[in-house]
C-alpha cells in the first residue's frame, strides 16, 4: 500500500484525508513513478469543491489531488518509448500528485533537466506551462508592453520571466505585499484597487500591447479598457468573462514538447520556479490551504521523497 492525500467527497477541507491506496497500474503509454515532489495549484481544492475540467470524466472518489508530479520511473507500460525505469522525470499526473506513487502518461511527460531539482520540476507542468502557452499565444514582438494581471503568483510570476526575456516591457497587476517579488521580476508593479486603468497607463505611457490574465472577475473587466486588440486579451482565470470582452481563453498544449521547452528555460534560468514554501506528505493539508488562501508568493510544493 502506498500514501496518498484525497478528498473523500465534493466540499470543503473536512473532506480531506491521507489515505492508502494499491500502486496504480501503469497502462500502454503511461509511467508508474515514485512521486518526489507535487505542485500545488488552485485548481486542485477546485477540484476537491466539484469543478471538472472540459471533458474529464466525473471524479471516482476517493480522488487524490494534485496534478503535477516530479519522480523516478519505477515501471513502465505496455509500448512505452523513449523512457527507462530509474528516469528522473515530471509532468501531468493521472492518479494525482499528493502520492507516495502516481501515473503519468508519456504525452505529457518529460525528463529532469540535469541542475533541475525534483522539487522545481514539480511546478512546470501548470505554472510554466501555462506562461510559456499564453506569452506564445500573444507573440508580442519584442518592445511591446504587456500587462500580466496577477503577476505575484506561479503563472504570473512564469509570464513576466519570460516576457523579459524575450524583449518586452512588462507592467505587473498584484497586491501591495507582493510588490517587491514583482519588481524583482522586471516588472512594473501596479496594485489593484480604486483607478486602476488609470494607474495602469500611467505605468504604460506608449500604451499596452497585450494583456495576459490571471484573476478574472472584475478585475478582468475592468484591465480590458487598455488594450485596443482584444485579439491580445487573453485570460487563465476568467473564460467566459473574456469571450464576452472579445478576448480568448489561453490555449493550453498540454503536451511533451512544451515540458521540453519549458525544462529547458528553468534549467537555464530563464523560468527558474520561485518556491516560496514547501511541506511534507502527511502536512498536504497546510500547502493547499496556504494556496487555497490566494495569498502565497510563488509555488508551494509538496516534498514526497527524500
């Protein structure tokens, strides 16, 4: 038997439980890895509230949280190639994260960049992914100010990184005590609150390019005003909100190359994972109400392994 974190039921924290389940099974196409390290996204207490993805299957309870895993192969299925047993690898899990072992099909796997550590390849498969899929999507030629709304978190704090690397300015929406975090970025930092498109161009003078975000809601609505081509408003946090504004959903690729790519900036320090805290299996628990507050800085990720 092996551990794992899951919520027994839809609700809130009191349906969470560490429970012992069988090893999964790897099938054809998909990993069995020994979890060393899981990331911790909003959309996983989502999940736990009853939220399902576009076209996955309805949750078969007890269902264990998390969605990104970093480990060390231990078996592989029936036509897998290109991975071998002892692989130190990372991707989208499909038997979750919180585990002491978990699935991962190849097309959303990748290996461990060596200089990479477990705990930092955990957070790619969401919070970089995510970035790396939405700067591509807006392909801002370099010099054009982009808005990154929610820039203190994991995606945000992704999109900034790589937008200033390739050649854009980029002004930053997150709250006050994420401030410097977002400066350190080389981001324009702008709090959220009363004014805020009018902070906003003051922050942009020549004018926003793009805009990349993360919060949805109100705050989606109201940084809309600041770019002209809604064809370069794109959101991770308010889907049917911006299909209203004229904008798009991010397109999301969900597949090996993207890992690949996205292994390859953090090894070079491009999207090197800003982690902020990190908690033990049994204190699962603690790391999802710290993400689940929305005020953790960066990733918070779940050590399994040594």
């Amino acid at each position: 038997m092996a551990k794992a974190y899951a919520f027994t039921r839809h609700g809130g924290p009191e349906v969470e439980a560490l429970i012992d389940r069988e090893p999964p099974e790897p099938g054809p196409g998909q990993l069995l890895v020994k979890v060393r390290a899981a990331g911790v996204n909003p959309v996983d207490h989502k999940l736990r509230g009853g939220y399902r993805r576009p076209g996955q299957a309805p949750a078969e309870l007890p269902e264990v949280l998390g969605s990104e895993a970093s480990g060390v192969v231990e078996r592989t299925g029936p036509g897998v190639e290109g991975f071998a047993v002892g692989d130190a690898v990372f991707g989208s899990t499909l038997t979750g994260g919180y585990a002491e072992c978990t699935l991962l099909p190849v097309t959303v796997a990748a290996r461990v960049p060596e200089g990479l550590s477990f705990v930092e390849a955990a957070t790619l498969p969401v919070a970089a992914a995510t970035a790396y899929d939405g700067v591509r999507q807006l392909a801002l030629p370099a010099g054009s100010t982009l808005l990154v709304t929610g820039a203190g978190g994991g995606v945000g704090g992704n999109a900034v990184r790589l937008a200033r690397h390739l050649g854009l300015r980029v002004v930053g929406t997150a709250s006050e005590a994420k401030k410097d975090v977002v400066e350190s970025l080389g981001a324009v930092h702008v709090a959220p609150g009363p004014d805020l498109v009018e902070r906003i161009r003051a922050a942009a003078p020549d004018g926003v390019d793009g805009v990349f975000d993360l919060v949805g809601g109100d705050h989606l609505r109201a940084v809309a005003d600041v770019v002209a081509d809604r064809t370069k408003l794109i959101t991770a946090g308010g889907k049917q909100i911006v299909t209203e504004l004229g904008g798009s959903a991010v397109a999301r690729a969900r597949d090996a190359a993207t890992l690949d790519a996205v292994a390859e900036l953090a090894a070079s320090g491009v999207l090197r994972p800003h982690i902020t805290a990190t908690y033990p299996l049994d204190r699962a628990g603690e790391a999802l109400r710290a993400v689940e507050s929305g005020h953790a800085l960066g990733k918070v990720v779940i050590e399994v392994g040594p």
